[in-house]
C-alpha cells in the first residue's frame, strides 16, 4: 500500500444549529478559528483521521455518519473534506489535546468571523445546502 500524504478537516453537525470549531495556538504566528483538521497516518484512510481529529480536538465521538465532500490536491498533499454528525455536544470539551482552544459557533457566526480560516470558510459557503 502506498501512503498518500493527506489532510482532513471536518465540519461537525449535531442536534443544534451550531459547530465545533478550534484554534490552533501552536506552530503558527497568525490566529484563526478552523475545522477540526490534521494529517494522516501511515495505514489510516482519510474518514479515520477525520474521525481521531474530531475526537482529539473536540471530545465529540463521530460513530457512522460521515460523508466526503470535496478532496483538492494542494502542492505538498491531497485535502479530503468531510462532513460529520454527531449524537450529543455533551462529550464537548474546552481544550483539545495539544492545546488547541474549542468554541461553538453559529453559520453566520463563522462566515462573519474575520479570523475564521479562508479555505474552511471557502468550503462551508460551497456546501451550505448539504447539512441538515
């Protein structure tokens, strides 16, 4: 098997009209609110980093309903898109486990946030009509 150098990011449904988004604190000068997201590892497929990075980051638990939206092949990986439900916001956590800051937001709230990551904004705005 050959390992493909990937990345996901998610967006997290549940049963409110709001999602999980986080900033990451680490490794980047610059600030801004985004999908829970990450690379993969040898021998994972794209739905399971989707579904550890939404767990590592977020504490939300994704069982069956994932689906891929988009996958864009950028200059040094492939991104797979996905979006996930979830049951319950109450395995929620304040804090992912490398520090990333976890906040609830609305749609709206996210498209007018200034410091809301470009790419996953771009994204949402493509897929607006696919989530409940």
């Amino acid at each position: 098997m050959t390992y493909e150098n990937y990345a996901v990011a998610t967006l997290v449904f549940g049963p409110t009209d709001i999602f999980p988004m986080i900033m990451n604190l680490k490794g980047s000068s610059v600030l801004y609110w985004k999908f829970p997201e990450g690379r993969g590892k040898e021998g994972e497929a794209p739905e399971e980093t989707a579904i550890r990075k939404v767990k590592e980051e977020t504490g939300l638990i994704i069982k069956d309903r994932i689906a891929l939206l988009a996958k864009r092949t950028r200059k040094t990986h492939v991104l797979y898109f996905f979006l996930a439900q979830t049951e319950s916001f109450d395995t929620l956590i304040e804090q992912g486990e490398h520090g990333e800051y976890v906040e609830m937001f609305t749609e709206g709230g996210i498209l007018r946030n200034r410091t809301f990551f470009g790419l996953h904004r771009e994204f949402l705005e493509q897929i607006r009509d696919k989530y409940p």
